[in-house]
C-alpha cells in the first residue's frame, strides 16, 4: 500500500510539473522537428502519460507563436491540410535559459537549499553552510 501511495504522489508532482512547464516542454519537441498540433497531443500522452486536449494544446501554440517563441504553415501536401508548427530562433533562446534555471534551481534543492522551516514570523532557508532568516514582510516585497 505505501508503495502505491508513493507512486500516486509521484504521478502527481509530475503531472503538476507538467502543467507548469508544458509551454517549455512543447518547445522541446519542436526543437527537434516541426510537426503539426495533433502529434504534440499524441506525443505528449505516449512520452509522460499525460492528455492534453486541443482545448490546451491550440490555444498555448497561439500563445506561443504569439511571442515569437514559433511559427506556422499550412501543409497542404498532404490528404488534410494540416498547420504544421516550428521554432524560432527566439524559441531557442528560451530553451536555453530555461535548461540554466532549471539546473541552478536543481542543483540548489539538491545540495539542501530547498530544506525550508518557519520560526514564527521568519522562514529560514537551511543550507549546508548558512542559515538565513527572512521574515514574512521581507518575502513579499
């Protein structure tokens, strides 16, 4: 039972990782090829176990292509026109800074700089070779 309890949580924190991150993970695939939006929603599903539905996917590709971030054609070679989408060269500027932020921000939770604890009105940040404290009216600013 402990087992299957510790799966279902993993299962959550990657599907709320996935939400989180699904602009930058869409980005991901594009990277590697152009492909139309129905092949992000299948692939998707087949890669992490996770459906997004067009109501999601269409509407982040808008969003995306919006920002600059990538861009369409229509293919009409093939039985159905299809909208096909690629990255851009602003795309993979984001890509970029994004895999740094993700490893700095890896590398501080696993060296002990996640490990939170609150002290009254302070929240201290525990690291391995410092302790500060931040009180609350400090964190909202």
């Amino acid at each position: 039972m402990q087992v299957e309890n510790m799966n279902h949580k993993a299962r959550e924190v990657q599907i709320k990782l996935m939400r989180g991150l699904l602009d930058l993970v869409v980005l991901q695939y594009l990277r590697s090829h152009p492909v139309h939006g129905y092949k992000i929603i299948s692939s998707l599903r087949k890669n992490f176990g996770v459906y997004f539905g067009p109501s999601t996917i269409y509407p982040l590709l808008s969003t995306l292509e919006g920002k600059g971030y990538i861009k369409s054609q229509w293919d009409l070679q093939s039985e159905r026109p299809r909208k096909v989408y690629s990255i851009t060269p602003q795309g993979l500027d984001l890509l970029a800074c994004t895999e740094e932020s993700l490893t700095h921000i890896y590398r501080k939770l696993s060296v002990g700089i996640g490990k939170i604890g609150i002290n009254g009105n302070h929240l201290g940040l525990i690291g391995k070779d410092n302790r500060k404290l931040l009180s609350k009216t400090q964190l909202s600013k």
